[in-house]
C-alpha cells in the first residue's frame, strides 16, 4: 500500500498505517470512556474537587494524544513536504502551534 501524505491532497487526508491507527483509536477510546465517567460522576453529584481531577487528567490524555499525532505528522507529512521542496508545510505547522499554544 503506497503512502499518502496529508498534505499532498487538496483534501488533506492521510493513511496510517495500521499501528498508529490502532494507537491513535485506542487512546481515543480511553479518552472517550473518561468523558462517559465525568458525566455519571455528575449525575451521581460527585463531589466538585472528584469531577475537576478527573478532568485534568482528560486534558492531560487529549494533550498527549496531540503529541503523539504531532510527533507522527512532523516525521512523515512535513518531512516528506521538505524533501521534495514544499515549504508551504512549515507555514502550516506554524499556524498550528501559534492556535495550539493560546
């Protein structure tokens, strides 16, 4: 299976390879499962201090799940961009990181 990368389509899609599709599914999915808890802790009136930690750790798997798809974006669809001379990647990267660091 040839490899796409996200940035050479006008529609900007990518194919994973099906570990870091497993990954990126799986870390979802925990995440998911974290938001399911914070609802019920809510609908059993958890205590305040019980939701807000669990919350934190929610932004703290959501931020790990944005490195790792960084990590996997900088090591595949930007690299592959330069090498071929597409310096419009970096532009874009940069866009990302200055909304990312808000």
């Amino acid at each position: 299976m040839e490899k796409k990368c996200c940035c050479e389509q006008p529609h900007k899609t990518k194919e994973r390879s099906e570990k870091e599709y497993k990954d990126l599914m799986n870390r979802l999915k925990r995440i998911e499962g974290q938001v399911r808890g914070i609802q019920n802790m809510l609908e059993q009136d958890a205590y305040c201090m019980d939701v807000i930690t669990q919350v934190s750790a929610v932004n703290a798997a959501l931020n790990s799940f944005n490195r790792v798809l960084l990590s996997n974006h900088l090591k595949t669809c930007v690299a592959e961009n330069i090498r071929e001379g597409n310096d419009d990647v970096i532009d874009e990267l940069i866009t990302l990181l200055q909304k990312l660091m808000k």
